[in-house]
C-alpha cells in the first residue's frame, strides 16, 4: 500500500484485508503503538500521516512509514506500508519475509494524564486487531504491546493490556464464525477460570452511566483472582451476541472449572407468554437492542445454563432490577454531580410488550421444559420488590461487591460473601442484595471449584 496513504472506514479495511494478496505469506501477531508525537491535539489528517512518512524514511532511513496502518482519534484507518512487508515495530519481534507481524499505530500520548483512548478510536483499535487475528486464525493473546518488547511505555502507561484483551475477546466472540475457525480452538487447561463480564451505558432510549465503568471493575478483580475474562459492552452486547457469548462460555467448561457471568445494566419484566411462571412474568435482562423486543429473558438463560457440565461452579452476579413487582419505577432522568440516583430498570410498555411477543414468534415455537434444579450460584443487586441503583460511578452492588473481592475471600462460602454484602450495605440500605441458590450451594466456597 505505497503512496498516496489512504483513510478508511473499518468496513473497507475489514473488506481489504479480506481480499488483500497474502500470498503464502502469514501474519503472526498483532503489535499495538501510540505515535505519542502527533497527539491528539497536533493531529492534522493526512498531513501528519505524510510526515511521519517523511520522519521514518529521510530520518530513521527506513524503507517505508513503520506501520502497517495507523488509527486517527476519529477511529478512522490509514494505511501505512505493503501488509506484506516486514514492519519497523520492534527491535527482535519483526519476523521475517515468510511470518511477521501486523502493526498498527494509534495517532495519541496515551501515558497517563495525556490523551484517552476511547470512542471511535478505541472502537476502531479493537476492531483492527479482532480482524486481523480472525483473518489468520490467531489467538487474542497474539496480540502485543510495544512495551512487552521494549522499555518504553507505548502504547501509553494508560492502557492495561489485561482490559484491552479482554475487549478484543469480546469482540473475537462476537465475529461470525469462519468454517476453519473450530479446528483451530486452543487446548483446554484443568480448571480454567472464566469470565463474561457485560457492562452496557449506551441504550438508545434510556442511557446509564456507570455499568460499563462496573464490567471493567469486575473484569480486574476477576483477572486478579486469575480468571480469564471477556468484556463485552455498549452496542456489542446485543441479545445474539450475550447468548453466543454465554454459550462459549458454558460449553467450553470441563468438570473442576470456576465460571462467572457478570452483567451491570436495565433489567426489566415483561408477561409470561408460555406460562411457567406463578407470578405471570418474566424477568429479563435488557440486551443494547431490546427496544426491538430482542430481550433476554430468564426462560434463555436457564436454557443455556442447563447445557452446564456437572462439576462446573458457575457464579452470577447481577447489577439490576429483576423483579415482577417493581411497578413505581421507569428509567431514572440523567445524574446530576449532586448524587441522585439512577435506577438500572425500564418499564416495560405496551410497545415493548408486543415487540417482545413479536421477537418470540420469530424465534419458532416456544419449547417448555421441565425446569431443571439451579445449578448457578446467584447474587442480585436487590430484592424483587427494590430497585438497583447507580450513583457515583458505579453500581452500589458492584462497588461493594468488587470491594470485598479485592478484600479476600479465601475461605469464604457464597452465604458468607452475601452475609457481607448485606453488612457492606449498612444499617438502612435502599436495596438488599439477594443470594439464590440450591440450599447445598449455600456452604460452597465461593469462586472454588467444586470438590470431587
Ligand atoms: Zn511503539
């Protein structure tokens, strides 16, 4: 891709790359940078894309600019050298002729206290690296930072490889499947620890605040007690991509390991339409596109979960309002900094009713089974007649339930981390966090793999 650089969206780079003429030749990771000179605020479009050409060949006396492409704060995509040419990313780490890697800079000083990566051009960094990994059949973890190969900071002392991989699965989870794609899944280790953590804010209708700011909480605190996890947020966690992220999840599990599926956004109830439950509703988790009807209800769930191996410990917990009884209560208005609270809930019209009854209709019959014994252990934010709240960055549940986390918990059995939830809520709390299990759940350790 010599000169004249070109920009474009990731839909084109998407079909480039697709089309590109590899030839025998393969990509073998994927290598982050920031630019860190043009930042954000020095960024001029095409003109600074030519001067780093000029930079890298009459300066650095490289053949070519030394990335393969380059992501603009807009989260527009330049192209850079040939994709088949050896990149300039990293002294040692630049393969060869036959297998070397894809490298990509990002247009930002993202060291902490500088530019953020965010938006656009955070959406088009994960994107890129989800779409070259699938194109060659590589491992999220194939994806490196430039300061895993060196002693500098880029891609920027802000980013943390853990969440940007966890991203990138989200992402890679979410990506059609490619025919060759099952031959090449890696090999199982004894008693992975897993998790899906979900955070949506960008509901078109009835927007939050702190729920993606609460997935990438629970994603660290999980990462720390070694959990493997997926985070997958905003408009990517629509209703076909939570189940097909919930069933990668769950069927991937061998007897011994520790599953969690955490979720932070709406939750809401819409009327029983196959009759199954006593109270006449069911209790529903709000996909990003549930306006279309396209709602998770609690029917999906156990149906997915009921596809759980024995011996697998898998844990829920569940940051929003899930109750048939909570009448009183739509969206809440926007935070104001003087601390109101929003409530993670929304009421359920008679639009969303029909729509919801509509989307049913289309996925087929609507099957009745015999509902299985519980097998996940579940904590909730509230009990069914509260509400769940957020307020101050994060969700109330979230923030204590992450606290006590990161306190330890060796030890400790899932009725004794409820028992100091409950405490974490204080003597007049507004809601009270729930645990539901099978009674012999109850003295489990909690986030342990079952004995035996
Ligand atoms: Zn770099």
């Amino acid at each position: 891709m010599p000169r004249p650089f070109r920009r474009l969206s990731i839909e084109q780079f998407a079909r480039e790359l697709e089309e590109y003429p590899f030839g025998a030749r393969r990509i073998s990771a994927v290598h982050m940078h920031h630019t860190f000179h043009p930042d954000h605020s020095e960024w001029r479009g095409e003109r600074s894309i030519e001067a780093m050409w000029r930079f890298h060949t009459a300066v650095r006396k490289w053949s070519d600019i030394a990335q393969h492409v380059t992501i603009d704060p807009q989260g527009s995509i330049w192209t850079g050298r040939p994709w088949i040419s050896v990149p300039a990313s990293a002294a040692g780490h630049n393969g060869t002729a036959a297998a070397h890697p894809f490298m990509f800079e990002m247009i930002g000083n993202f060291d902490i206290g500088h530019d953020r990566l965010a938006g656009p051009q955070l959406h088009a960094a994960i994107e890129v690296v989800a779409l070259v990994q699938e194109r060659f059949q590589l491992p999220p973890e194939s994806l490196r930072f430039h300061n895993q190969m060196s002693s500098k900071t880029c891609p920027g002392s802000s980013l943390s490889y853990e969440e940007i991989l966890a991203q990138v699965r989200g992402r890679r989870a979410s990506l059609p499947d490619r025919p060759e794609r099952a031959a090449a899944s890696v090999p199982h280790t004894p008693s992975a620890r897993s998790a899906l953590c979900v955070g949506i804010n960008t509901y078109p209708d009835a927007p939050l605040e702190d729920a993606v700011a609460d997935a990438l909480l629970w994603s660290r605190a999980l990462q720390r007690l070694g959990f493997q996890t997926t985070i997958v947020t905003n408009c990517d966690a629509t209703r076909a991509n939570l189940v097909r992220a919930l069933e990668q999840l769950i069927t991937g599990a061998r007897p011994g390991d520790v599953l969690v599926f955490q979720y932070a956004g709406h939750g809401t109830t819409v009327r029983d339409l196959d009759g199954d439950e006593l109270d006449g509703y069911d209790e529903v988790i709000c996909p990003y596109d549930y306006a279309t009807g396209a709602l998770l209800i609690d029917d999906d769930i156990a149906r997915i979960f009921r596809a759980l191996p024995d011996g697998v410990n898998l844990t829920c917990f569940i940051d929003c309002c899930h109750s048939g009884t909570i009448t009183r209560f739509a969206a809440g208005p926007p935070t104001a900094s003087n601390g109101f609270r929003r409530a993670r809930f929304i009421r359920a019209t008679a639009g969303l009713e029909r729509a919801h009854a509509e989307f049913r209709r289309t996925l087929g019959a609507l099957s009745r089974e015999a509902p299985a014994p519980m097998r996940e252990v579940l904590f909730a934010a509230c009990r069914p007649e509260e509400v769940a709240y957020e307020n101050g960055g994060h969700g109330e549940f979230s923030r204590r339930g992450v606290a006590l986390l990161e306190a330890g918990i060796a030890g400790v059995t899932n009725a004794e981390f409820q028992r100091r939830v409950t405490v974490a809520f204080g003597p007049r709390p507004l809601q009270h966090p729930s645990l539901d299990c099978a009674p012999a759940a109850r003295s489990r350790r909690l986030l342990e793999p079952h004995a035996g």
